[in-house]
C-alpha cells in the first residue's frame, strides 16, 4: 500500500511538472508576443513622432528615445493647451471691452440726439 501511494505521489508529481512545463511555454510565448508588440509599438510611436528617422534603414530605437519622444510631445501639447487657455481669456477680455465700447457708444449716440 505504501508503494502504491508512492506510486500515486509520482504521478502526481509527473502531472504537476508537466502542467508546469506547459505553463512556461505559455509564459515564453506571451512574454515573445509582449515583445514583438512593444518593438511595433516603438515604431509606430517614432514613425508618428519623426518619420525621417523611423525610414532611416538599420536604425535601432531605444525605449528611452521612445520615452523622450513622447514626454516631448506631451510638454509641447500641454504647452499648446496653456497657450490657448490664454488666448481664450485675451479673446474673452477683448469681448467684454467691445461690448463695453458698444454700450458706451450707444449711450453717446443717445446722449448726442437728445442734445439735437
């Protein structure tokens, strides 16, 4: 009896290492596949940011270069962002001294025909 449990105890053992084994060729084949999808992402990313580089032939990309490409254009779209934030307001102020000027036109105009 005690054989048969050991027995037993090994092909469980067996089971367990082979479901391990296949485990790990998933894990590689996922982390292959998470790679290549990194390695297009960089591309599309340099090919978006700078396509004169991205078609040179034999070019290696880092992820840093990547990286600083991307923070690059998110410091210029912020930047994009607070300028137009700011000529939002000048156009507004400009909106309200016009119709300030209008008001005070018509007010004139007013004042000017009752004068007449």
């Amino acid at each position: 009896q005690a054989e048969e449990e050991l027995q037993e105890a090994c092909a469980r053992q067996a089971l367990q290492l082979q479901e391990m084994g296949r485990r790990e060729r998933l894990l590689r084949a996922d982390v292959g596949r998470a790679r290549e999808q990194l390695e297009s992402f960089k591309s599309q990313v340099l090919q978006a940011c700078s396509p004169a580089a991205a078609g040179v032939a034999g070019m290696v990309v880092t992820e840093q270069q990547v990286i600083e490409k991307v923070r690059q254009i998110s410091e210029e779209s912020q930047q994009s962002h607070e300028r137009e934030k700011c000529l939002q307001e000048e156009l507004s102020s400009w909106l309200s001294k016009e119709k300030e000027v209008s008001e005070n036109v018509e007010v004139f105009k007013k004042s000017l025909h009752e004068l007449q």
